[in-house]
C-alpha cells in the first residue's frame, strides 16, 4: 500500500476524461505499466512531484489524496530533477486538498521539493508574497520564486543585494522589511 497524490482536471477526470468521485476506489485490469501506454492509476508519493505531470500554471486543477494497493510498480523521474511517481491496480480517492492546503502543505516542505512547486504551479499573488516572505534570507529560493513566479529572466543572475531589494518592492505593504 502507498499513500501519496493525484492531480485531475478541475472537473475531477483525468486527462482521458474518465470522472473520479472522492470516496470511492477504482481497479485496473491487467497488467500494471508506467506511462502513456501504461495501465493502472498514476499517483505521486510527494505533492510537489504531481506538478510535473499534471502542470497548472494556466488554469486550476484538482488534487486528492489517495492510497495505490494491489499491484504497486515505482518509477524514478530523474529528468530536471528528481520525481516519483507509481502506477497502482487499485487507488483510492481518500479526500481532495484545497489550494489553501497545498500552499500550506508546501509552505512546510523542504528546499528541494519548493525549488520542484514553484517551476510547476502557478501562484497567485498574496500566494507569492508567501514564499518571498519565507526565503527572504535564501537568494538561491529567492530566485526560484522570482524566475518562476515573477518571470524575471534574470533572477539567477542577479546580486544577493538586488534579490533581497526586489523581494522588499514586490512585498511593499506586506511585511516590516
């Protein structure tokens, strides 16, 4: 058994327009493969990871919690970083998390899995002004944020001085610094 996240369309089907409701389990029949071809449910064991796959910079999408059991086959993602993903005969779609919960989720997460969030979901503004706030020390995840989230081409490039003043402008009124 695993516990981890899977992304669908706002609508809660996936991207071959099958609907999933929460609370209920599903199985697949056949052989458990990795991928486009593959067969089974794909899920993430991390948050973040889901937003490799399932992207949402341009529109909103949902994500549930489920637990994969039956057949389990694992696949390491190394492309642009390190992503986990697995295919389960039988996932259950245990309870969708509000954007609130996976900002808050991530708020908490680790450096790595931040750097993975914040190159793949897109946030909104007083979403952003929380992670400026939460790396205001950390010019490398300063970076991140403004380089994804602010489309400064140059942000990893930029001087420790220039990130920490471009944080302090783009949190004007929200902060004490």
């Amino acid at each position: 058994m695993v516990s981890g996240y899977k992304a669908f369309n706002q609508n809660m089907t996936n991207r071959y327009g099958t609907p999933f409701l929460v609370g209920e389990t599903y199985h697949a029949t056949g052989p458990i493969s990795f991928g486009n071809n593959g067969n089974g449910f794909h899920m993430c064991k991390n948050l973040c990871d889901v937003f490799r796959y399932f992207p949402c910079f341009e529109e909103d999408i949902s994500v549930a919690k489920v637990t994969g059991s039956g057949n389990i086959v694992s696949f390491d993602d190394d492309y642009n970083g390190y992503y986990d993903m697995c295919a389960v005969e039988i996932i259950t779609i245990d309870s969708l998390l509000t954007r609130e919960e996976i900002i808050d989720k991530m708020l908490k997460d680790h450096e790595m899995n931040n750097r993975k969030f914040l190159s793949t979901f897109g946030l909104r503004e007083k979403e952003k002004i929380k992670f400026l706030k939460k790396y205001r020390d950390n010019t490398q995840m300063l970076s991140y944020v403004l380089y994804y989230q602010y489309g400064i081409k140059r942000a990893f490039e930029l001087s420790s001085e220039e990130k920490k003043e471009l944080r302090k402008v783009l949190t004007y009124g929200q902060d004490n610094n």
